[in-house]
C-alpha cells in the first residue's frame, strides 16, 4: 500500500512552471527523500501534499485518499500529515513541554504522552527547557515531537537539517530516523544534500526539471543512475569513453565488466565511482592502465587521487579513493585497473560535456 502517491503533479507560478507533471509513489513505512538542486520545487512539492497549496493539474493520493485533484483540496488538517520545516517552527515563549502539548488533542495533554514522544525522540528531560536554551539539533527534535504528536500518517521534513553543523546534523538525522521507524510513519524528507538522501533514506527520489527523474533505493541509485549528470550529481564520477564488444565494455582502462546488459556495438561511456578504480605501482606485474599521479589529497583513513592516464586519445583525467595507508605521491607512475563492474549509459544519455574525464555537477 502507497502512503503517498502523486501522479502528473504539475505547478507553475505565474507563467513559470515549477512542477511539470511529477510522478511518485511512496509505500507505507518507507523513508523516502527527494533530492535536488536549491530551487527545484522541494518545497513546492511539500506544501502541495501538506495542502497549505493547490495543484494546477494531476493527482495527490495520501493512502486511499485523493486529497487533491486539481478541482477539489481537502484541507491541510484533515490530511493526517505532520510537517517539519528548516528551523523556527517552535513558539519562542513556551517550553519544550508546551510546545509539543500544542500538537496533541485537549484530551491527552498529559504530561505522560509529553514525555513519552520527547523519549521518542531522544530529548527526554527537557521539558521545561525554552526553545533558545536548545540547540538546534535538540530544537529539531522538539518540532518533530510536535509533529508527530498528532499521530500523522505521513511526515514532511522539509531540509530541517541544513541549518544544523555536520556533526550534529549527522546525529539528529539518525535520531529523526529512528524515532519516525519506531512509530512505523511514513517519512518524505526533502533535501540538495546527497549523502544525506543516500545515507538515511529507504528511497531517493531526484527532483529536476520538474519532473522525478529516477526513484530507486541509494545503491541502485548511485551505481545505476540513469544518466550522467544524475551520475555526477550524486557523487564524484569517472565518466570513461566504451564501446560494448563481447558483453563487455571496451575502455581506456581495458575491458570493465558491466552490472547491467548493453547491446552489442552499443557507444558510450562506463561510469567508475572513484572507490571503484584500484592502483598499483608500475612495474607490478598488475592489470589495468599505466597513469601518472597529478594530485593527492591525504585525509588519514583515505586519499583522493588524481590520475592522467597514458591514452593514445589524449590523457584521460580519473579520480581514485584509495585507502591512506598505500595513498601514492604526486608524479608517481601507477597502474591504475577497475575493481568491481561498470555502469554503462548510452550515447543518448551522456551530454558531450561530460562525455570524459571526471565529473562532479551542481545540477543533477
Ligand atoms: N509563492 C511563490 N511565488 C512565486 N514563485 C515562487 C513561489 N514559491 C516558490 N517560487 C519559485 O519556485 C521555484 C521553486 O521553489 P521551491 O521553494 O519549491 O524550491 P526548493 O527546491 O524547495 O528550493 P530550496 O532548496 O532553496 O528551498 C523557485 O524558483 C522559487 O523562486
């Protein structure tokens, strides 16, 4: 069953559309995120399932009810949805008790459920803490409690950690995430932060354009995606030049094997995470590539390497993370050969721009 599932969803603001027909289906209990660049409609796409907006054309069903349709909006508190927003969503002149109290029913005000769902998510013991005595990750966590105070079907987190410093936003998206599966809540959190789609959602959804370009769980998002700027956008990216012959991919790097079938003859380019390329000294009796090294850059546990590999067609650019400990120096001469399969993508879906070499986009 799909908690949430929207169908040709389409936005425009005056003349400009921002949502132009977008398909989703969220099943009941999943983490999902939607991921995109500032400015892609995230926070469109929200208000629209909230209800706090209408849609121009296209459906939204939360469980087995149609709650927009173009025509017809059925008001935002009669949706079961609870909504998380970027910051400032508490009330700055009650404590952290009366704030989530705000969110539940006359009825069961007690202190018990109070207390119960601040447990929940992790901040019990604060109760009669002022909102500027919180810091902003425990903030965070106040507003969630508040939200799911209502006992909503769906929540909506809407980037409520990016004003959060790494460390704390790492361990608040943990908590966000436990708390919300402990209560089996369908979540749908809105993001531009890749690793932290990937790290804490059940599925991604890409938002671009308008439209979702691909919806798929974090690994076969990242190792499969449909297209080379998505590829990009998700992580760094070796974009490297194939043509399929025998079933396998004919690289600069030698034959790669691929995880997916490509029809024979088929052109285009492999996409190689940078994990995903190995390095030897040269002079090894080792497979792969002759490279030189133009860059390192240590961080203790990895390194990132820049490679120039010897290739006929003009030296072909490559990144490789490599583990610190065996990190080489610049000017090294390595051989540099592909440890696991490729991802293929067509002529079709690689732009000419980032038809070569290494990629890392803004936009997906
Ligand atoms: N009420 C509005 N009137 C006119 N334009 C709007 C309105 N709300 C949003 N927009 C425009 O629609 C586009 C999408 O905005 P939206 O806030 O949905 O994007 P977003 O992906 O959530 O961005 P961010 O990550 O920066 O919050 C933007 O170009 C924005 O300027």
């Amino acid at each position: 069953m799909n908690a949430i599932s929207l169908r040709g969803v389409t936005r425009a603001y005056g003349t400009t559309p921002v949502l132009r027909g977008v398909d989703l289906d969220v099943e009941s209990g999943a983490f999902a995120a939607i991921l995109g660049v500032s400015g892609c409609g995230k926070s469109t796409l929200m208000r629209l399932i909230a209800g706090f907006d209408h849609v121009d054309g296209g459906t939204i069903d939360l469980g087995s009810v149609r709650v927009d349709d173009g025509h017809r909006a059925l008001a935002p508190e009669r949706r079961r949805v609870g909504y998380v927003p970027q910051e400032g969503a508490l009330f700055p002149h009650l404590d952290v008790r009366a704030n989530v109290a705000f969110g539940l029913p006359r009825r069961r005000r007690g202190q018990a459920r109070v207390d119960e769902l601040l447990d929940l998510v992790g901040i019990g013991g604060l109760q009669r803490h002022r909102p500027h005595e919180l810091s902003g990750g425990q903030q965070q966590r106040v507003a969630l409690a508040r939200a799911l105070a209502t006992e909503p079907e769906v929540i909506l987190l809407d980037e409520p950690f990016s004003a959060l410093d790494p460390g704390l936003r790492a361990e608040t998206r943990a908590e966000v995430r436990r708390a919300v599966k402990a209560l089996g809540t369908t979540a749908l959190l809105v993001t531009h932060d890749q690793d932290e789609a990937l790290s804490c959602a059940d599925l991604v959804a890409v938002l671009r354009d308008g439209v979702i370009v691909q919806a798929a769980p974090p690994r076969e998002l990242y190792r499969a995606p449909s297209d080379v700027p998505l590829a990009c956008f998700l992580g760094e990216a070796n974009v490297v030049p194939a043509t399929i012959e025998d079933g396998v991919a004919q690289t600069p790097l030698g034959p790669v094997r691929l995880r997916d079938a490509a029809g024979e003859g088929a052109r285009g380019v492999v996409v190689l995470r940078p994990e995903e390329l190995t390095l030897t000294a040269a002079g090894r009796d080792a497979g792969g590539a002759n490279a030189e090294v133009g860059a390192v850059e240590f961080y203790g546990h990895d390194a990132r390497v820049e490679l120039r590999l010897d290739d006929p067609a003009g030296a072909l650019p490559l990144i490789v993370r490599t583990g610190g400990h065996d990190a080489p120096e610049v000017g090294q001469r390595v051989v540099c050969a592909v440890g696991a399969d490729g991802h293929f993508v067509g002529d079709g879906h690689a732009p000419d721009d980032l038809g070569r070499g290494t990629g890392t986009v803004a936009a997906a």
